[in-house]
C-alpha cells in the first residue's frame, strides 16, 4: 500500500530517493500515551515494502502534552539506513518491513 502523498516529504539516502509521511493525528493509544509515535517510508519512485519505523517518542499532538522530541531528517536517513541493513527492500512488494527504535519508551499508564 503506498503513502499518501499529501503532506509526505522527500529525502535522499545514499543517492536513493524516498518519501516519508508522520500521521498528523495521533492514534487513540498515542493520543494518551500508550503507544510510541510511529511514522512511514517508501521509495519514491518505485513504491514497494512500505517501512513502518516505531519511535521511542510519544506522538507530538498528545492529549497530555507530553513532551516529544520532533522527527529530524537525520533521524529518518538513520533509521532508512538501519532498515536497509536489516533487509529492508524497499522495491520489492510484500508486507510493511517494521524497524522497532522503542526501546526506552516511557507509557503514560
């Protein structure tokens, strides 16, 4: 299933393009907390194996205000790099490849 093309935004990785898209409304569980922010990747030209990254930070339109850290160029090229190198595959058509970064996750219950 590819990304929505709506407010994604592009980047380069070692001379590959790809597009990566947040979710602008937290999920029920990020809303209060449970769960870590969680965002999406795909190649750019070639969409194939979506990559779904878990974060160890909350999603930053929480319902509590927690405090989140924002999602950084740099932060999406190290995890596309980190993916990669786990299998990732981005051309190829199969299920969302997830990356879990959640370790040190602190959830509000």
């Amino acid at each position: 299933m590819a990304l929505v093309k709506k407010r994604s935004r592009r980047i380069t990785v070692d001379d590959t393009t790809y597009r990566w898209r947040l979710r602008g409304r937290p999920t029920y569980d990020q809303g209060l907390v449970w769960s870590p922010l969680t965002y999406a990747v795909e190649h750019a030209e070639s969409p194939g194996t979506t990559l779904v990254i878990t974060t160890n930070q909350p999603h930053p339109s929480n319902w509590f205000g927690t405090q989140a850290s924002p999602v950084r160029p740099s932060d999406v090229a190290d995890s596309i790099r980190t993916a990669r190198a786990n299998g990732w595959i981005p051309e190829s058509t199969g299920s969302p490849f997830h990356l879990d970064q959640s370790e040190g996750f602190i959830s509000s219950h």
